[in-house]
C-alpha cells in the first residue's frame, strides 16, 4: 500500500489534523480505522463476493481493495484529486497481483455536498468519514439513497465524539446499529477502533 508514511499513532494523527488539509488531504495517510475496516471485510470473505459496495473518503483504498479481491464490484470515491491518485494506484499495483475470483474497482471523484451517484449497493464502507458534524446530513442523504433494501453500512471510527452523535441519532431515528473492535497498531501503544454496521429501518 502507497501512503504517505508509517501508519499513524495518535500523536501523528493530532499533528496531521492540525495541519491545513490544503497541504496535506487526510486521505493520503493510512489512518488506523481504514486498517480496521480491511480486517472487518476480510472477515466476511463470503458476504462480499459477487456484491456491489460504494466506499466513501477512501483514501489509500485499503478497504475497497479488500472487498475487491475477495469478488465484489466497487466503487471507490473521494473528493480529493490527490488521495484518488494513490488510491488508483494502490489499486493498479494489488490488480498486478489478483487473483481467481477477484472482483473490479472504479475510481470516481465525488464530493458528498454535491452527490449525484444514483446507484444502489448492497455495502457501503467508510474508515473515519464522520469526524465533521457539518458532514452527517450529506452523508445521512446518501445512505439513504445508495443503500439497496437489506444493505449495510460498515463504518470504522476511533469513538470520536463528533461520530458517535451522528450513530446515536441514526439509531434512534430506527436504523439497527452493531459494534465490533479492533485493535490496530504497535503492541505497546495499540489504538481501539470501532466498527459499525448499520441497517436501514424497515
């Protein structure tokens, strides 16, 4: 995986978002939660094959690629110039080494203010994408609208506050919302990630 450097501690992780995201797009980096999330969907080799899954902010493309080469057709987006390009190319060099069965990745550069992706998926994956609060009635939108009926989310968060606002008011606005760990990082000093799926209500 091409990124920007080793994987972030929290110490890196409060320089980088204190830094002007002009210099530096997020999506550049390989942040813990997109670790956890490739773990999350590698987990579940069987309910990804043959499947259609939308990731947003992806980034270094960690967890689309996952899902990739365990069969699904996915649709990786972001809306950063930048973090596309290293997400294409982190995909070009896992296609160099794929395999029977491998599914497909279209990169699409997407701006979730200005979403016009009409497509329904039966997965929609996101690693750290609910940090702005200015975000979640953009990102509540296009869950709603991408999600096919009996879809899921699988969204990987560090338990930022700002995140957990956002589960809780889609839990109680009816959607069913689960909570699995990972840890991801260096065994002195490893970092507790979150991981969600969400159903939308019935």
């Amino acid at each position: 995986m091409l990124h920007t450097g080793a994987v972030l501690s929290f110490e890196d992780e409060q320089r980088f978002l204190g830094e002007s995201r002009e210099r530096h797009p997020y999506g550049v980096a390989l942040w813990p939660a997109a670790i956890a999330l490739a773990h999350e969907v590698a987990s579940r080799a069987e309910a990804f094959a043959g499947r259609r899954v939308l990731e947003l902010g992806a980034g270094t493309g960690l967890p689309g690629i996952v899902a990739a080469s365990l069969g699904a057709s996915v649709v990786q987006t972001d809306r950063h110039e930048l973090a596309m390009s290293v997400c294409r190319r982190n995909g070009e060099r896992n296609r160099e080494l794929g395999r029977p069965g491998a599914g497909s990745v279209e990169y699409r550069l997407a701006d979730w203010t200005r979403w016009d992706d009409g497509a329904r998926y039966d997965w929609i994956l996101g690693s750290d994408v609910l940090y702005a609060e200015a975000m979640h009635p953009h990102l509540r939108r296009i869950f709603e609208s991408c999600l096919e009926p009996g879809g899921r989310l699988l969204l990987s968060d560090p338990f930022r506050s700002a995140s957990l606002r956002l589960l809780t008011a889609l839990e109680e606005s009816g959607w069913m919302v689960s909570l699995g760990r990972w840890s991801v990082g260096e065994e002195l000093s490893p970092r507790s990630i979150g991981v969600y799926e969400l159903m939308a209500p019935r």
